[in-house]
C-alpha cells in the first residue's frame, strides 16, 4: 500500500462563510457608529448646555447688576429727603429713563405709601408700577426681584422698599429684556446648528473610523476561517490514509503483520507527518493568541546555525545535499529554542527543495549593528509570483515536495519579527534559494 500524494494546492472559504463575516463586521460598524454617534451627542448636550445656560445666567447677573444700581442710585437719593417725597421735583430722584452709563435703558420710578407714582411728569404709564412687586416688597421689607411682561415686551422687573420719615416707599426699576431673549435665542440656534453639523461629522467620521478599524478583525477572521480549512484540508489525506491502511488490516486480520504489506509503514509515516503538523498549529496558534512568550537572553547565532546544520546532516546526506557552514561568532539577544527553531527551519527547507546533488551554505555575520544569518541553495529558486507567498501559512508551491507542511516558515517568520527582526527571501543570480535573517546585535 503506498502512501497517497497530498493536495498542494490552498483551501479556500466557503461563500456563506465569507458572507457570515461581512453581515458579522456591518453589525459591529453599526453598533460603533452608534456608540460614537451617542458619546458624541451626549458630549455635545452637556457642553452646549453648558454654554446656554452659563450665558443666560451671566446676562441676567449684568443685567440684574443694573437694576440694582439704578435702585440704589434712587434709593439713596430718597433716604436723603428730608420730607414727603411727593412734595419734591421727580429729577431729585433721577427717575424716568435711563441713557447711558452702568443702568442705560432701565425705566425707574416710586410708589409712594398711598400707592401714588412718582415719575417724572408727561411719561405714559401703561401697566406700571407691576402691583405685585409693589406688594411683596411693601410686605416683606426686602427687594423683589421677577419677570414680568408689559404689552407683551418682557421685563425684569426690581421694587425696592425705602424708609422715608416713618413711611415706606418702594423703589421700582424695569428693564427690557427683549435684547436678552433674542441673544439666548441666537445662542440656541447656533448651538443647534452647530451640534447638527458636529454629529453629522461625528457619524462620518465614525463610520469611516469603524471601517479601518474593523480591518484587522476582517482580516482575522479571515485568517482564523482560513486556517481552519487549511488545517482540515491537510489533515484530511492523513486521515484518509490512516483508515484505508486500518481497513487493510481487518481485511487480513487472520494474517501476519508482515504479509499485510507497507500498512504499519504508511501508519507510521501519517502519524508522524499529523504529529509535525498538530504541532505547528499549536505553535501558530499559541503566537496568535499572544500566550508564547519568548525568552531574551545573551547567546551566540552561530551556535543555533551550527547545531541546527548537525541535526539535519543525516537528512542531507540521505538526499544528497553538501552542508557548508560560515559561521563568525555574532552575539544576539533572544530565546535560544526558538532561534534554533529557525535556523533549523530554513536549513531542512533548503535542503528539501535543493534536490540532489546540491549545496545548502549557511553563514553568519555582523554588520554593524545587525546581526545576518544566511541560507542558500542550489536549487531551482523561487519563482517571482511565488515570492510574496512563501511565508503564508499552508502556501506551498506547485513543484514543492510532497512532504512539506507549509507552516514552517510562517514560524520563522513569526520568530523573527518577535525577535525584533525581519525574514525576506529571494532568488541568487546564479540559481537557488536565499533567505536572509536580520536580528539585532548585541554589543
């Protein structure tokens, strides 16, 4: 029984697999544009209310801040009568309207105890004095301070009581706060305009944030779904080998192991090509999920090159491949496993696709501040379409050997960059293979 050619070629995701992921990223965009969009409107209620509202109370504060002066400017004025107030020239008190200065535009005028108004003479009063802020601070001997509208203008409306010879006059100021209402109302328009424009912004920006950012879960996805159909595609041909040898066996369960032919030895060789492979998706999978520390100590490149040209010297001499190792003592800082995982990794994939007779050179350098560890072969090389490929996982060329997983350098690849450094590989001028390795040096 011999074993079954394996499959090179890539798995590839099924359409309602891809069409899963894509209604799974536009939910997700929507809920975090809606998220934003809600932040972003709860940002802008508070600070535009902020805003409204801090202004309404500083116009009022000015605004009552001149009513108050033009009541104690009158005040002052009346406390110093020394007789009826009725008796004397309105101008005394400085009633009337008010232009320019601290209280410009306020109405002022008094009430005397008898209820008869002061004011200077020919001044129409429609709807004045404001009776109720007469009586509650006639009644309760302090100033009165609430809005009001005359003639459907709005007010502010401040009655003041006086003591004057045993008799209590009060004091009334009125100001329009028509100037007022319409700042506010501006005020609230532009807020209003400007927190619509800010949200439509917002929600742009949002959804076009929520797009780039959704890219690396995109692309996630789709390299755990296409791991997933890789892993099943090449664990399929094992399995399949494994049951057919098995179902050689029960068919010739009466006869002796060694009649039954090449079952154990295909058994055999499946196990280990599954155990190979369990073990590179355990390692891929641990580097994803970021739970495969690496270890930084001091060693020696040179050592992981030439211990990784040792263990696969049998190798190379059962295919017929020549080891040639130039190695100078580099120092580096990293995790001796792993550095040795790759060194081992580029040699035994040079030597598989070397084909024989051939040489594999290996070499390690310092230069300058980087350290380089070399590999190259005599092989066929590495076709140009093929070059942006041959660190994906389970990518493996049309004329590769069937013996290859196409894992192995992906984890060379992950080594390296976890070490700080970067993997390229390339074709020699002169034919065969080169993959360069550059790490950090040590000093």
């Amino acid at each position: 029984m011999k074993i079954l050619a394996r499959p090179r070629a890539r798995s590839s995701i099924s359409e309602p697999a891809v069409l899963g992921d894509a209604r799974l990223l536009r939910g997700v965009r929507r809920r975090l544009v809606a998220w934003s969009g809600a932040i972003t409107l709860a940002i802008l209620l508070v600070l535009g209310g902020a805003i409204y509202f801090t202004t309404a109370r500083n116009l009022a504060a000015v605004a009552e801040g001149s009513l108050k002066y033009r009541a104690d400017t009158v005040r002052s004025a009346l406390a110093g009568a020394p007789s009826r107030p009725e008796g004397r020239p309105p101008d005394f008190f400085r009633l009337g309207f008010a232009l320019g200065g601290p209280a410009s535009g306020s109405f002022a005028l008094i009430v005397a105890p008898s209820n008869t108004v002061i004011v200077p003479p020919d001044i129409p009063l429609q709807g004045l004095p404001v009776a109720d802020g007469v009586a509650a601070a006639r009644t309760s001997g302090s100033s009165d301070l609430r809005l009001a509208s005359l003639g459907g203008v709005p007010c502010r409306v401040l009655s003041d009581p006086v003591d004057v010879a045993g008799s209590r006059y009060v004091v009334q100021v009125i100001a329009d706060r028509t100037a007022e209402q319409q700042t506010l109302a501006t005020l609230l328009t532009v807020l209003g305009v400007g927190g619509l424009a800010a949200m439509a912004l917002a929600l742009a920006g949002g959804w076009l944030y929520a797009r780039r950012a959704l890219v690396p879960i995109r692309d996630s996805l789709r390299r755990q779904r296409e791991f997933a159909a890789d892993a099943s595609h090449e664990l399929r041909t094992p399995m399949t080998v494994l049951r057919a040898s098995v179902d050689d066996l029960r068919r010739h369960a009466d006869q002796p192991v060694a009649s039954v032919g090449s079952a154990l030895d295909d058994m055999g060789a499946e196990v280990e090509h599954m155990t190979d492979l369990v073990e590179g998706l355990l390692t891929l999978a641990r580097a994803d999920s970021g739970v495969l520390e690496i270890e930084h100590q001091p060693l020696d490149l040179a050592d992981a090159a030439t211990s990784a040209l040792a263990e696969l010297s049998p190798l190379a001499a059962k295919r017929g491949v020549t080891l040639a190792l130039d190695a100078q003592p580099t120092l580096v800082s990293g995790d001796p496993t792993r550095l040795h995982q790759l060194a081992t990794i580029l040699v035994d994939n040079a030597i598989r696709h070397a084909g024989g007779p051939a040489e594999v050179k290996v070499s390690v350098r310092r230069d300058g501040g980087t350290a380089i560890l070399e590999v190259e072969d005599t092989g066929a090389g590495i076709r140009d379409e093929d070059l942006p490929h041959v660190f994906d996982r389970f990518w493996r060329a049309t004329d590769a050997p069937p013996d290859g997983l196409g894992l192995g350098l992906s984890i060379a690849s992950w080594i390296a960059d976890r070490h700080d450094g970067s993997i390229n590989a390339s074709t020699r001028p002169g034919g065969g293979a080169r993959f360069e390795v550059h790490l950090p040096a040590s000093a």
